[in-house]
C-alpha cells in the first residue's frame, strides 16, 4: 500500500510515490515546463527574467528545470548563466560540468571496486570449485 503523504506545494494528501508532491501539482507543473519549453523555443536568446515575466513561471523553477537537465541553454545564449557547483565552469544544463562528472564517476568506481578486474585467481577459482556441492545426475 502507498505511503500516504501531505503534497509540500498544496497540502492535499496523495498516495506518495516518489515525488514530494500530488499528480495534480505534478500536471501543473509539466503545464508550467512546456510553457517555459515553448517560449525558450521561440525566443531561444531570452534571459530568465524574461521567461519568467512572459510565461508567469518562477525563475528558480525556470533554474530547477535546467539543473534536472530537463532544459538545455543553447551555446549562443550568453544570457542565462549556469555554473559547476564543483568548479565554476559555465554549462549549458545539470549541476557538473562533464570533466567534474567524470572525475565523480572514477572517484566512485574507485571507492566501490568498481574499476578493478574482478576475474578470481587461480587459487580463488580452486577454493571455489572445492566449495561447490557435487551433484551427479540420474543415468536413464
């Protein structure tokens, strides 16, 4: 059974199911997205101030959307500025620029043994084999 919650924009109860808020805020805020989509799509050089003037959608939603890569900035638009929260670099989407997100992913591979060859030794493979149960099988 689902997890009955408060929706944190409109208060209604909803079935969670991984999202902080209801279906209904959920459509509302896809219809806020395309809006947003939209307009950047005809006016592809706007800065936020001017997107969220024209379409009545909040800026730092306007910013949600291109951290969750759901917007992409256009390379020729030099009026929206979004940066690496590791480093600084500008990007045109996401929280990291692509060098941090590498840099991340090794760091994690590394830490979890990820990165390693995992083929057993010799020795391994024959402790493993003397561990199995031996079954025989039926002659018919």
């Amino acid at each position: 059974m689902a997890d009955l919650r408060n929706c944190s924009r409109c208060g209604r109860v909803y079935g969670y199911v991984g999202k902080p808020i209801c279906s209904y805020c959920v459509e509302e805020e896809e219809d806020e997205f395309k809006k947003v989509k939209d307009y950047l799509y005809d006016y592809p050089g706007s800065t936020v101030q001017e997107v969220s003037a024209a379409t009545g959608v909040d800026g730092e939603k306007i910013m949600r959307f291109l951290r969750e890569e759901r917007l992409q900035i256009s390379s020729e638009n030099t009026n929206m500025l979004l940066e690496c929260e590791k480093c600084g670099r500008p990007i045109n989407m996401g929280r990291f620029c692509q060098n941090c997100k590498d840099e991340l992913k090794a760091s994690l591979r590394k830490e979890f043994g990820l990165d390693k060859h995992n083929e057993p030794s010799a020795e391994n493979r024959a402790k493993h084999q003397r561990d199995q149960m031996y079954t025989a099988t039926r002659r018919k």
